[in-house]
C-alpha cells in the first residue's frame, strides 16, 4: 500500500509548484475563502503544506476545506488543491492531530450518526409541521455499521 507521505510527495512536486503562478484562481473560486476572510485561503494552505508542513498539521486551517473540487477545477496549472489538502489532513488524522472541533463532530457522528446534536424535544417541534420523526439517532444497525466504516484505529484516536 502507498504511504500517504509518498501520495502527498507526488503530489507536491516541485515541478508541478513551480506551475503555480500566484493567480489566485483557487482562493477566488473558495467558498470557505468567502465564508472565513483572513482565516481560510487555499493558495495560502497550500503553500504551508509545501513550507511549513509540521506545523500545518497541527493547525485548524488545514480542516477547513468543504471539498467542493472548485480550485481543483479552476486552477489554470492542473494542481489539485483538493487531493493534496485530503492527504494532509488524512497525514495530520494518522498522527493523532485531530483539533478540537473535527474531533466533536466526528464523536457525535459516532454517537448518533449526525454531524449535529438533534435535542430531545426534536421530533415535537417536527409534529407541529407535520413531519414524521426522526428519533434521537439513526438506526443501531447503522451505527455499527459505521463504526466499522471509521475503522478501530480512527475509533481510539476519536476517543483519546
Ligand atoms: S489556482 Fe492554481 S496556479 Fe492559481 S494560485 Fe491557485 S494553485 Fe496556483
Ligand atoms: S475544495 Fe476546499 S479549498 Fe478548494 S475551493 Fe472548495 S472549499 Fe476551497
């Protein structure tokens, strides 16, 4: 199987960076740019992830990217922002650097099979509108099912 630093290594080539002319393209097309000003710019991330690597992976930032493909598309050089960011992340998840707020999100997603905290009175309020419930999780067949997608390794460091 191939290392995910090898993946990452093709990937960022110098060859292929050098093609990056600085457009812009990637961070102008973002919609996570948009969202977060001065807090998310993938040409920015991108050039972390070829400079300053270590620390990158214990930032926040490098979780930021919704996987909309829309640099990847845009980008006049054929980089691929999107699979290099995947793989950094999946770098940072394999050594146990999992910030805070990814690591809540994915231990309620294992608890209730939903990215958010559906409250008790949930289904109530969807009576008033008529709308069939939809309980407190998701099947426990589901959920196992899951836990098994998450894999055991992933499972103790979510639980860590
Ligand atoms: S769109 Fe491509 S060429 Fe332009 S700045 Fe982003 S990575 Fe570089
Ligand atoms: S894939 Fe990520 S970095 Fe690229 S445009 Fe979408 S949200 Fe932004």
């Amino acid at each position: 199987m191939v290392d995910t630093r090898d993946l990452l290594a093709r990937l960022l080539d110098e060859k292929k960076l050098s093609y990056c002319q600085d457009c812009g393209s990637c961070t102008g097309s973002c919609p996570m740019a948009k969202a977060l000003p001065g807090r998310y710019n993938p040409r920015r991330l991108l050039q972390r992830v070829s400079n300053d690597l270590p620390e990158l992976l214990r930032s926040e930032e490098l979780w930021l990217c919704a996987w909309c493909y829309r640099c990847t598309e845009r980008c006049p050089q054929g980089i691929q922002p999107t699979e290099i960011f995947l793989l950094t992340r999946n770098l940072a998840s394999s050594e146990g650097m999992i910030p805070r707020n990814p690591k809540t999100i994915m231990r309620q997603i294992m608890k209730s099979g939903r990215s958010v905290n559906v409250p008790e009175d949930f289904d109530e309020w969807r009576e008033g509108y008529g709308l069939p419930p939809i309980g407190a999780t998701i099947s426990p067949k589901a959920i196992e099912e899951q836990r098994k997608i998450f894999g055991e390794e992933l499972l103790r460091r979510l639980e860590a």
